[in-house]
C-alpha cells in the first residue's frame, strides 16, 4: 500500500465547500482512509506534468500506470479531485479523468471500504463551486451507475433528489449535469424496479425535470429537456406499442405528455439557441416514434418548424430541417402538409446554398496538381466477391432500413458522391459483417468505410444544412411529386438565369435542387428533359468549380432519360455532348471536379453500356490521360471508371488499338508498386474487371498478373504468422484481392487458366484460405474455388474432400446470419463441385444435404442468395446421387420447391430440375404430399429452354397424372391458381 512506502502523514484540509444540503452518511469504513502528504504531492505532481503542453506524457504515463498498481490510488485521486481546493481545476479535472478510466476496468475488483470512500467524495462534488468540477463527478457517477446501477447507491438517488430540489443554482447544475449523463448513457437504468424504492426512478424524476422546463437558468432548461428526450427516444412505436418493452416508460411518459407537449411549446421560442435545437429535436423524434401525439397539434408544430427552418443558428435550422424527412417517413396524411409547401420549398431552396464557413468553399481552386496528404486518402475496403442475385447481400436489417429510407438512400448515396453511403442511426461491425439498427431521433449519416467521392475532407462535418435540405427535397419530391414543381421551378429558373459572379451559390443550388427532384418529379420534368440537359451541359464548363461539380452528378441523374434518346438524332447528338462534356470535367484542374466527373461518367456507363463501344477510342483517350494526370486519391477513381467501362463494353474491349491505349500504363503502375503498397488494391481491382472483359484476351497479361497474386497471398500467409520473416505486416485485403483477381483470370480465361494452376501451389494456398478466420477472405476463398470447379476441377481433386467438408461446415454454423456470405459462396461452390465430380461427391452428399434442408425450411429472415444458393445445391447432389438423396426427399420437398419457384430461369436452375426429375424417378412416392408445390415450380418456368429437360419434367408430370387415380390427379389440379395450370398445359398435362 502506498502506506507502506510512504512516511510523511499528511492531514487533510478540512472541506471548505459550504452547502445547505446535507448527504447522507456513508459507512464508517470509507472516512477511515486518509491521503498521505507524499503520496498526494507526487500524484499532483504527475498530474500537473501530464497537463503541461511541453511534457513527455508517455513517461509520465507510464508512472501514473505504476502507481496505478496501489490498492488506494484511485482514493487519491478521489480525493484530488474532491478536496484538492489549494490545487488548480485543469489538476483536479485532470485526476478526475483518470480515476474515470481507471473504474472502468477496475472498480468490480476493488475493496467495498474503497469503492465506499470513492462515492462518498463524488456526491459533494455535485455541489462544487466550479462547474468543471462539477462536470467531472457528474461523468464518473454515470460510468459507476453504468458498473453496478442504482441499487448498489442508494445514497445518489437521494443526493440527486435533495440537489433538484434545493435553491442554490450549482447544486442544481451539478445533480442536473450528472441525471442527464446517466439518461443518456444507461436510460434504462432509471426505468427499472429498484429494491427500496416504491416506485421507479424515472417516475421521481420525471416531475422535477418537467418543473425544470420552466427555470430562469439556460443550463437547467437545456439539461432537463435533453434528459426527457432520451425516454422519448425510448418510447416503444406505434408498431411494437402492444409489446411489454419499455411498456413502464411508455406509461409514465404518456402519463406525463400533455405536460410535456406544453413544455416544448413553452420553450419553443427560448432566447439560447441550444434550447431550441433540442425542442426541435423532440419534435422530430416524437413525429417518428408517437406522431399521434402531436396529430392535434400538427399545424402549429409545422409552422413552428417552417420558421426555426430559418433560424440564425445553423445548428438549431439542422434540426428543424431533419422534421420535413421524418413526417414523411411517418406516413401521415400528405393534405395536412400540403398548405405549407408553397412556403417550404424556397426555405429549403435557400439552405440549400453554401453558406460562407462551409468548408466545401476550400475545394474551389485549381488543385490538381498538387500532391494529396496522407490524410487525403480515405480509408477504403475491397467488397468481396459474391455469387448470387444482385439484391442478394442485403441483409435483413439492410432491407428493414431502404424500406424506411430508400427514398432518402438513393439521391445521398449521389448527391455527395459517394460511392457506398448508408442513413441509418446506429451500426455496429462484427466481424466483416455490418450489423444496423434503426433508432429513433436525427437521421445520421455514416459513411461506409469504401467511399468513393467525399466533398468533404472531414466525414464528422458531412451532414450539414445543405445537404439536409436538399435530402428533404428530395424525399418531398417522391411523395408529392410534380405538385412541388409549380412552387419550386420559377425559383430554379430565376436564379440559374443570374449570371452575374456574386449569384454562383445560388446558381449552383438551383442545379443541385434540378438533381434532388429528378427521379421524384420526373413525370412532370420528362417532356422538358432535353432542354433541361441541354441547359446543363455548359455549366459542365462553367468557370466556378462547385458549379462544375454539382453539374456533373445532376446530369448523371438524368443518365437513363439520355440513354434512351440515342435512338434518334437530335437524342444522339445530345449524348455525345453529355459524354464529351463529363470526359472533358475528368481532365479538370481541380481534384473535387475531376471525382464529381468520374462518377457522373460510372453512372452514364452502366447506364449506356454497349453504346460506349463506337466511342471507346477517345473514352480511352481521356481515361488514360487522368490516369496520368491525377494524385494518389482520384487516381482510385479513375481505376474505378475503367473497371466499370470494362463492365459495360466486354468483349468490345478487347481489340488491339484499344488494348495499346490501355494496358500499357497499368502494366507500369503494376510494376511500380510494392506487393504492400494499398495503392495496388484498386488495380488488382481493375485488373479483375478487365480479365473477365478481355476473356482470351488477357492471356498475354495472365502469367505475371497470376503469379504475381500467387506470391501476395504467400507473403500475406506467412506474415499472419510471422511479420518479420515476410518483411510486412498482416493485412487481409491483399489476401482477399488477390483471390478476386484470380476468380476474374479464372472467369475469364475459362480453361486457359488450367496451365498457370497445373504449376502452381494455389490449391494448397486456396484450402489455407478456406479456413481463414476472417470471413471476407473465406467469402473470396470459396467464390474462387467455385470459380476454378467449373474450368479446371482435376487441379482441386487431390484435396477435394478437404475442400467439400471446409465448404459443408460454412453452412452448419450457429453464426450463420453473421457469415451469410461466405456460407452463400460456399454452397454455390459445392454445387459446382458436384456437377463436375459427380460420384466422388457422394462420401459427403447427405452431410451437405442435412445443413442445406434446415436452411430451405427456415428461410424466413435468411439471404435470398443463401436460399436460391441452397436449392440449387441440393438439386445438383440430387441430379449425381438420386440414390442418396431420393429416401429423403418427403422432409424438404415442400420447401425446396417454393425456394425452387423463386429462381430466375438459368442454366443452374436447369441442373437443380434436372435433380428434381432423378429424384422423382428414383422415389415417386417421395414427392407425393409436395405434388401442388411441384406443380408451382414448374409453372415458375417462363421456358425451359433445354429439350431434353422439358421432355423429362413432362414424363414426370404425366407419370403422376397415371399414378393418382380416382379423380386425385384433378382434386390436385383444382388447388392451384388458374396461372399455374395454364403454364402447366404446355408440359401436356
């Protein structure tokens, strides 16, 4: 103890803080513990080090860390914090963050007699006279109560009541600043039953806090507003209103909300600005969770919002603007709005301006040439190769949130250019897998780590008025679509025909606002789109650069309208000039416009695709010339665009006078980078879409590109284990890259890949990855491994049987939502296995089969991909081994058909009904009870477009017809829908 090292006994100064409250008495054990002089001033020594600008904090850190082993060091600091008055506040402050830290980790372990003595010295802080002190203790009581709650301190429960309730203002602070940590930290900690108490806190509080509405003290009102949110927050939704979950704190707030909803309406004009942001905060999270609450006061809150939507104070106009999403969202009656959008639309267009301290302004320069900072380049995360349907990797949150913000979700995910950007208001990363949840209040907005074009340096500054705005227009604009445009269009025109310099914000808002309508409004936009776009195509020159760069992305908004003009003259002159223009903004001089240009041109190429071949020379031509002008950031995107013109063109790539203009700067970026340089990540990625463009024709490229990923997944292997051997560090994205890459050869070159697998170790590496325990390189892994079944299975058979059970135990895991990819790929890869090794699958058929058939019968919730996956799969081990399969098949014919009706006509859905027709004539009897969902399954088929499949689902269905007699076989046809046996007439049945 620090008793035994230190001699010195140091009295401690009577506390000369004055309080007319009293606290109730502590144990005895906690004031026998007294601070040794010695002790104290080494500690506030330290302290006093740590806080200096010019000090070592690491040493000092390192010191604090020792003594830090002493049983009642954090006693010391308790008491530093507490009593230390001849010390100074940054001191006190100081010892009180670390004694925070510190309980975190080690407050469960200490001795009660210390645990004691640290929330005895707490409770006076809360009526320090120095609001930092104050401040401090209110943070260290929220993380004990977050510890061990309330019930193991009875005595803050009281002191909190004791300090509302008094007079004296830096009580009333104090307990405040503390009451409010706690709500927002463990709410429900408060609104839980506690031992002692015959009600629950929140129901002690929640009158005081109301009370408090009404202090002349901008803190209090501030502090208790805030705290009665965050139960508004919690409030179960109309939907789940019926369920117990917070049923308690249901009760009480409703109880309580006609005094509530007079509070807001009392505050809701307050002098300090952070007041009103939080009145109009719970306006926003009320017209969320209860919108009912405030139906008999819809008109006014409305018009309150539409005049704080103007407020001086940004912060305070954010929030008011985050309602006008909300309401719609809520799915209110559209006519009780309706009055007010004559007078919302030009507030919103007016917001939607730069004001003068956005920092976008800064990006309003020639910086092209100028190398980009560390702290330029974004932090970016390869998605892993995924075999399935397109919509396949949403997930069931994922669905959950586009249906509730799709509107929103896609003009975002554009307007700021971002390549991956999600509104959500919570997410949590577990693993490679992406967990969100829906919450209640603001709309945040956080960025996906793969960003593809941010306007802003800053992600923590992203959302701003502005852009609140024009998300708000735009969601308006799909519900209430052409009625804004009467309102909304003489306002655009007018400030887009002042020219003059001083106007450019307003022109470029008016371009912006062109964007934000134009799916939502297109109906009424459509007859003038050509002269629209023929207005916007000279701002794409325009000499400011923000106007250059919101022109891009609104012209690409109208990418599929210009498309579709080509077909007749005056359409196909307008594309080349849209195309011509978005190719000259990628040889901009600025880095923002040249992003805004490469993705407006990624978005007229998936749009155009086989259009862009007559123009693939002077494509190429500006393409490459980028690649050669931009700095380390762009220069991704640029990879990007070429990826993406690959996509779109395929094979029309692949011819000698574009490959010469192409691949010639590639291969020198290929070979200037390291194989642990992260600029490599995009070109593998690059690469990978030229590969499967170019086919065959890669194969001049194939050799070093293969061996090349070949030595980045050794180099990576070994450095999983041992760093300073492979002379790099472990990152898996070299590793899940380069098996994409590979799967992009494999694709590609088809069987031509054969001679660079036969002489080299990647089916041994490959396995290794199949058991990786990240599950994004496992997800690659096994698409690769798919991938090489269908063009050279005799290079996996050595270790085929290690490969089907790693493959089997992906889809018999308790985890399987968490890994749904990678179990998606695996059982794709085992179908493809299958079909070509056909009895060598069979030692391993039912242990697959036995994890496939829980997934078919309990698809609800799972990924769509995953099911059609999973039938499939089953359906190519039924076609090999029917004999295995067949004496099963009454236990998931009814579920393996309904997943069967849901899958697109395709070759694989051929071999899984080639499966079902061996199955039935292996085990006709097995089928029997499932007879109306086969019949649904077959009628599922647009055409089958192989003879001989169609001639053996009809002897299936004829063989059933002779089997069922005494009028079976028509009691069976009069269950289903008239669709069904109408498709079913052409199988002759």
């Amino acid at each position: 103890y620090w008793t035994s090292i230190i001699t010195f006994f140091f009295v401690p100064p009577q506390n000369l803080r004055k309080s007319s409250i009293t606290f109730p008495a502590m144990a005895a054990a906690p004031t026998t513990w007294q601070p040794q002089e010695e002790g104290f001033k080494e500690i506030c020594g330290l302290l006093e080090q740590q806080i200096s600008p010019s000090s070592d904090k690491s040493q000092i850190w390192q010191q604090l860390q020792h003594y830090s082993q002493f049983p009642d060091f954090n006693n010391y600091l308790a008491f530093i914090l507490a009593r230390a008055e001849g010390k100074s506040v940054e001191v006190r402050q100081a010892a009180g963050l670390l004694l925070k830290n510190n309980l975190k980790t080690a407050f469960k372990s200490m001795p009660a007699a210390n645990q004691d003595y640290i929330k005895s010295e707490l409770l006076p802080c809360l009526g320090a006279a120095d609001r930092q002190i104050r401040s401090t203790a209110g943070t260290i009581i929220s993380v004990l109560v977050q510890l061990g709650g309330v019930f193991a301190w009875p005595e803050l429960l009281h002191a909190l009541v004791k300090c509302l309730d008094s007079n004296e203002l830096s009580h009333m602070e104090g307990a405040m600043d503390a009451l409010s940590k706690i709500c927002e930290d463990v709410p429900q900690v408060l609104d839980s039953e506690t031992p002692g108490l015959s009600e629950r806190p929140i129901n002690i509080f929640l009158p005081r806090l109301l009370q408090l509405f009404q202090s002349p003290h901008v803190s209090l009102r501030k502090l208790s507003l805030g705290s009665v949110n965050q139960y508004i927050m919690l409030m179960p939704t109309v939907s789940s209103a019926s369920s117990t979950e917070n049923i308690n704190c249901f009760q009480v707030l409703y109880m309580s909300m006609d005094k509530y909803l007079q509070g807001l309406f009392v505050l809701a004009n307050d002098p300090a600005a952070e007041v009103r942001k939080l009145v109009c905060g719970a306006f926003v999270q009320l017209i969320e969770v209860r919108p009912a609450f405030l139906e008999p006061h819809l008109k006014n809150v409305i018009e309150y919002m539409l005049q704080v939507n103007k407020d001086p104070d940004e912060e305070v106009a954010l929030e008011a603007c985050e309602f006008w999403s909300a309401y719609c969202e809520a799915q209110l009656p559209p006519e009780n709005f309706r009055e007010f959008l004559p007078r919302l639309i030009p507030v919103l267009l007016s917001n939607m301006a730069y004001a003068e301290d956005d920092e976008s302004l800064a990006d309003a320069e020639d910086d092209g040439s100028l190398p980009d900072r560390d702290q330029d380049l974004k932090p970016r995360f390869h998605s892993s190769r995924f075999h399935g349907s397109e919509d396949a990797e949403d997930d069931v949150c994922f669905q959950l949130i586009f249906l509730v913000l799709g509107l929103i979700f896609s003009f975002l995910a554009s307007v700021f250019e971002l390549k991956s950007l999600t509104l959500i208001a919570f997410c949590y990363v577990k693993g490679n897998e992406i967990h969100w949840f829906l919450g209640c209040g603001l709309i945040l907005v956080v960025l996906h780590w793969e960003i593809y074009n941010s306007q802003d340096d800053d992600i923590v500054n992203i959302w701003n008025l502005r852009k609140c705005s024009a998300a708000a227009l735009d969601i308006l604009s799909n519900v209430f679509g052409d009625e804004i445009l009467p309102t909304m269009m003489p306002v655009v025109q007018a400030n887009l025909s002042n020219t003059d310099d001083t106007a450019w914000k307003e022109r470029e808002a008016a371009v912006l606002a062109l964007g934000a309508i134009a799916e939502g409004c297109i109906s009424g936009l459509y007859p003038h789109l050509p002269q629209i776009v023929a207005f916007l195509i000279p701002l794409l020159d325009d000499k400011f650069p923000l106007i250059r760069s919101i022109s891009c992305w609104t012209v690409s908004r109208f990418s599929k309208f210009i498309v579709q003009g080509i077909g007749h003259q005056e359409g196909h002159e307008q594309f080349d000039k849209v195309l011509m223009g978005l190719l000259r903004r990628i040889l901009d001089n600025n880095k923002r416009v040249q992003e805004a240009a490469c993705s407006a041109f990624a978005t007229l190429e998936e749009e155009a695709a086989e259009e862009l071949a007559p123009r693939l020379d002077i494509i190429l031509q500006h393409l490459m010339c980028a690649f050669g002008k931009y700095q380390r950031r762009n220069l991704r995107i640029v990879y990007d665009a070429i990826g993406t013109l690959a996509d779109a063109v395929g094979g029309e790539l692949n011819q000698p006078a574009h490959l010469d203009v192409l691949m010639p700067p590639l291969i020198a970026k290929w070979q200037q980078l390291s194989n642990s340089d992260k600029d490599l990540f995009p070109l593998l990625e690059c690469f990978t879409s030229i590969a499967q463009a170019l086919g065959s024709g890669f194969s001049k490229f194939a050799q070093p590109v293969f061996q090349r990923c070949i030595n980045i997944i050794q180099t990576q292997q070994l450095a999983k284990v041992d760093p300073v051997s492979a002379g790099v560090q472990y990152d898996k994205e070299f590793v899940v890259c380069s098996l994409d890459l590979l799967s992009g050869l494999a694709e590609g070159l088809g069987s031509g890949i054969e001679s660079l697998v036969s002489q080299s170790n990647l089916r041994d590496l490959l396995l290794q990855c199949c058991m990786n325990d990240a599950p994004d390189v496992r997800q690659s892994a096994f698409a690769l491994l798919g991938d090489l079944a269908r063009v050279c299975p005799i290079h996996l058979h050595p270790r085929l049987l290690e490969f089907l059970d790693v493959s089997a135990k992906q889809l018999n895991t308790p985890k399987l939502k968490e890994t749904v990819s990678v179990a998606n790929n695996a059982c794709w890869a085992i179908g493809e296995l299958a079909i070509k090794v056909n009895q060598e699958i069979s030692p391993i058929a039912m242990t697959v089969i036995s994890c496939l058939v829980p997934i078919l019968q309990h698809a609800e919730g799972l990924n769509k991909s995953l099911i059609e996956n999973s039938a499939i799969t089953l359906g190519r081990l039924a076609w090999v081994c029917p004999e295995l399969v067949s004496p099963h098949m009454e236990h998931f014919m009814q579920s393996w058909c309904i997943a069967l009706s849901m899958i697109r006509d395709d070759i694989e859905k051929e071999d899984a009904f080639r499966g079902l027709c061996a199955m039935v004539r292996a085990n006709p009897s097995g089928a029997l009870s499932s007879l109306v969902f086969m019949c649904k399954a077959i009628a599922s088929w647009h055409e089958i477009r192989s003879e001989e499949l169609h001639n053996e689902v009809c002897q299936v269905l004829l063989g059933y017809k002779q089997m069922l007699k005494n009028g079976a076989w028509e009691q069976c046809m009069s269950a289903l829908e008239p669709p069904v046996k109408d498709k079913l007439s052409k199988y002759q049945v």
